[in-house]
C-alpha cells in the first residue's frame, strides 16, 4: 500500500494533499490556467507553504476488486482534484498533448482525441527516496517532473 504522512494506507475513499517531500521545493498540486482558462493544466504551487488542492486516487481500470479501495504501489490509478472549478468540467488529470508544440502537458478537464493506448488517465505512485513520486503511464511510465 501507499502511506500517508500520518502512516495511514491510501484509500479511494480519501482526499489528500500531494506535497513535496523535501522543504524549500515549493507547495502543493493546483490548477491553472493556460493559453485560455479552461482546460487546467495541473500545476505546484510556487510558495511552500500554499497547499493546493486535494486530490482522490481511484483504482484504474479493473486491476484491483472492487472491494479493495487501498491504492497501492505501482498499480494503474485515476487522479482528480476534489475541488470545483469555475470551467464546469471534471477535474480528473489526463496526459494532452499540446496542440502547437507537441508537449505533453497533466490537464484535468474532457479527454480531446485519445490515443490508441486509451491510458492518458492512468498515472502511479512510485516510491522515491523518503517519500513518493507520481507517474504518468499513458504509452510507458515517466516521471511528472515534480
């Protein structure tokens, strides 16, 4: 299983702050605007002590029974904010490719042209060093960066 800070397992059932695992590596998760306000891009907070906003991990897919709400290590999970925005749209994260660079960007909002993979929402939590690192698992898995 995934722990939280407080040694608690995730759970499907939670909401959670994704923060650094080291200080003085900025703040939280949060959404922000790109070229134009809607879809959110899924961005860090630039001040440390600003948390962002919760996030819920689900199971991806049917890996895991429906009656395991644990989220675990290096298995397929969804990710969205539990907040609202002002773009009336979901707030789950998928890999988009930018339209005009090519780059490939975490967005939250309707899922444009899917890939043949059909996995642009499925990320992983990884360990990393102390903590835990979040991994996009679109065609292969890579690192978010943060």
């Amino acid at each position: 299983p995934v722990y939280d800070t407080e040694g608690h397992e995730l759970s499907a059932d939670g909401s959670y702050y994704v923060l650094p695992a080291s200080p003085g590596h900025g703040g939280g998760l949060t959404m922000a605007p790109r070229v134009l306000p809607c879809p959110l891009l899924v961005a860090q907070e630039t001040d440390e002590r600003r948390k962002g906003f919760p996030v819920r991990f689900t199971p991806w897919g049917g890996a895991a029974a429906p009656e395991d709400r644990t989220i675990r290590v290096s298995t397929d999970v969804r990710i969205r904010f539990n907040a609202a925005t002002i773009c009336v749209q979901s707030t789950e994260w998928h890999v988009g490719d930018e339209p005009l660079t090519g780059a490939r960007r975490v967005v939250t909002g309707p899922l444009i042209g899917p890939s043949p993979s059909g996995r642009e929402n499925a990320f992983r939590v990884e360990k990393y060093g102390g903590g835990h690192k979040l991994v996009s698992c679109r065609d292969s898995c890579q690192d978010l960066g943060v």
